[in-house]
C-alpha cells in the first residue's frame, strides 16, 4: 500500500515530500477525495462480498480505480490520515431517513485531532463516503452551535449533553433561514471497530433491513464535480446532475428498456466518474439497471432515451 499512489489517486499534488498533518491539508484531502473517488454500490448489487480489510480496499480503490460505499470509502480515508500523521478515531453514526433515525453503524464518520499552539487540540468531522449532493465539501469543526457556510450548503452541528450524542443539521445554499435546518445524522465521540461496521456492512449488503434495501436493488454512481458544488449522479436507469441549490440542473432522464448498452459502456463510466468497470461487472451491472430501471420507468412520465451514450453524454 503507497500513500503517494493514494494522493495522486486523488490529484493531491504534494512534490516529493508527503503533506503535513495540518488543517490545510485535512480540507484539501477531503474536498479532492469527494471530487475524485464516487461513492457507488456496485459490487453490492451484483451480490460481490464487501470486505473491509485496508488492503482489499486499497486494491479496489486506489490500484483498480473503483469509488465505493460510505463504510469502504471513510475505511480507506482513514489509513491514508493516519499515514500522513492524522490523530484519526472511527466513530459511528446513522442518518435521519423517512422520519426515524436509521440503525446505529449506519455511517461512518472520522474524528481528527490537529494539535495547535493553544492548550486544546483544533478537532473535525471529516467525510469521504456520504453519497448524497448534500454532504459536506470540507471538515466541519466540532463546534456546538455553530454556523458553517460550505459552497454547497449551511451545516450546524448540535450537542445534547445528557446523551452526549452530537447531531449534524443542514440546509441548502442560497437565503439562510434560521428556522429551515434538516437532519442528517448523529453520532457519538465513542470509538468504534471495523468488525461493527463490517457487520452492519453484512446486514445492509444482504438486503437485511428493509429500510434501505434501495442500496441492494439500485445500481447508484455519486461523484462531486464543480469545485463541490454540483454532483453526477445515476440511480438505477435514471441519470441527474444537480447544480449547487440542489435542484435538477438537467433533466432527470431513464432509459428504455431492454437498454441498448454501447460497446464502450466501461469508458463511458470511466469518463463520467473516473470508474473504472471490468466487462464481467459491467453485464451485471446492466442486468441490474435493466431490472430497477422498470420502476424508475415507470415513476417517470418522461420520453426514454434508447441509448446509453444519451444520458451519459
């Protein structure tokens, strides 16, 4: 495993000395790593084994050029911290989904500690692996309380100090609205193991909670692009592109079906999210897409492409 393979994965540019573990460096690393590496469940739902073992990771990730899932993506970033002399504490944490927090290990969050000059260490959230356009860009200070305007967003985290459960609110960019903010997620400062999150890994990768099952049944491909502010996304047979309000910045497009996959399906993941997909994978993935498209389809009223070099484009 090659820390300097890991940055130039990333396009962090550091010459031949590795970066510093500063606070600098902790905001370019996550804000490269979101722009470089998609979150995707793609060996998920063509039943591949996920397997948290760093050097399984760094093989897929890194050699092999695949994104991955929250729990892969966060697993791997945090080896690559610790190389470059992170204080790093995995911590667990689950998101607000329909109304009811989802099981604790849910998500996977990394604490960071930067030593200053000051009697107390400058501590961080950080986070690679949340899929979703809302995601912060950059490290949030573990600050109650406070307001972090992003370029994509508003973020404040939230500490009750009973439970000392801390929670992550956010609201869209544009006009802040103090009375507007949502729930994402919450989380302790307790540490915890990769055999917790290789367990909760198991259950959702086998279809075990049926609030998420959408990650077992919908091939998903998430990437930032536009500096953060804007995102690429495909969920089963549709494709989206958000622009930084968080709105449809283009159609939301699906196809028809049976899909006429083009013979450079690969390349055409490769240059749309930096994903590099073998032919084997990619027959499953399509199988996949062909299936979960019929109910993106149908929730769809609009005109189908026939083509998958339509929607990729």
């Amino acid at each position: 495993m090659n820390v300097k393979a890991y940055l130039n994965r990333i396009g962090f540019e550091c010459g031949n000395e590795l970066p510093p573990p500063t606070t600098e460096t902790l905001q370019r690393l996550q804000k490269l790593h979101q722009l470089s590496i998609p979150w995707e469940n793609l060996d998920v739902v063509t039943g591949v084994p996920i397997d948290l073992s760093m050097e399984t990771l760094y093989s897929k990730i890194v050699v092999n050029r695949r994104g991955g899932w929250c729990h892969e993506l966060n697993c791997l970033y945090s080896w690559l911290l610790k190389q470059l002399g992170f204080d790093v504490t995995l911590v667990s944490s689950r998101f607000w989904v329909m109304g009811s927090w989802n099981r604790e290990g849910d998500h996977m969050l990394i604490l960071v500690k930067i030593p200053t000059n000051q009697d107390q260490d400058l501590t961080f959230i950080s986070d690679v692996g949340w899929g979703e356009m809302r995601a912060f860009v950059e490290p949030l200070p573990l600050e109650a309380d406070t307001v972090v305007t992003q370029i994509n967003g508003h973020f404040r985290l939230m500490k009750d100090d009973l439970s000392q459960e801390w929670t992550l609110f956010n609201q869209k960019i544009g006009e802040f609205d103090s009375n507007a903010w949502t729930k994402c997620c919450k989380f302790t400062l307790q540490h915890s193991t990769l055999e917790h999150f290789q367990e909760i890994t198991r259950i959702y990768a086998n279809g075990l909670d049926e609030k998420v099952l959408i990650l077992k049944e919908l091939p998903i491909i998430m990437k930032k692009s536009g500096n953060g502010s804007e995102a690429n996304i495909v969920i089963g047979g549709a494709c989206l592109h958000f622009n930084k309000i968080g709105n449809l910045a283009r159609k939301m497009v699906t196809f028809d079906l049976p899909l006429e996959v083009p013979s450079d399906f690969g390349e055409l993941l490769f240059q749309t999210f930096d994903l590099k997909v073998g032919e084997g994978l990619a027959d499953k993935v399509i199988d996949q897409i062909q299936r979960s498209g019929q109910l993106m389809a149908a929730l769809s009223g609009e005109k189908q492409p026939s083509n998958l070099n339509e929607v990729l484009e």
